[in-house]
C-alpha cells in the first residue's frame, strides 16, 4: 500500500500525463475519478496502517479500478443486468437464504 500512498499525492498530475484525453468520460466526470481515487488510496493507507488487510486489500482493488477506467481501460460501468427468469430468481433467492442461514451460524 506504500505504492498507493505515493500515488494519491500526484494521482491527478500523473493520471493526466498518463491519459490526458481519456474516451468516453467529461472533463466533470474525470475530475471526480481522479478526486475519487486519491480518497480510496488514503482510506486504504489508513486500513492497512490499522492492519485491516482484507480492507486495504479490497480498497486497493478499488483505487486500480478506477485507474483502469480513468486510461480508458476498463468502462465507467457494466451494462445493466439482463433480468431475471422466474426460475433464476428462484434459485437467487435460495443462495441468499443459504447465505444468511451459513451467517447466523458462525456469527
């Protein structure tokens, strides 16, 4: 998480060197990627610091995303769900139950 410490202080300098016209994002949306970003890398810092690994680890997963999007790498978002049959949600709601029941017993 050093790496990410480092980048939050130059995220915007280096990510407009890196993707100075990034497709398909407004100077708006950009903006708030950027400023997105440098707040993950700092809450990941924090968690790490903390030794919440799973966390930091997680947050971290989060900051490269947004790196991704910000290169014009990944898309800003996925396509919306296609929706569900009766049967699938059926069986979604079985798996949720599971779930829950599997929490309740170690918790």
């Amino acid at each position: 998480m050093t790496q990410i410490k480092a980048a939050t202080s130059n995220t915007t300098t280096a990510l407009q060197e890196t993707c100075p016209a990034t497709p398909n994002l407004t100077d708006h949306q950009r903006e708030k990627l950027q400023y997105l970003r440098g707040m993950i890398g700092q809450l990941a810092a924090m968690a790490d610091a903390e030794k919440a690994h799973m966390i930091g680890y997680m947050l971290g997963m989060a900051y490269i995303e947004v790196g991704d999007v910000l290169k014009g790498e990944q898309p800003l978002s996925l396509p919306a769900p296609k929706p569900l049959s009766d049967r699938d949600d059926y069986q979604s709601q079985v798996l949720a139950a599971e779930k829950i029941a599997r929490f309740l017993r170690v918790g």
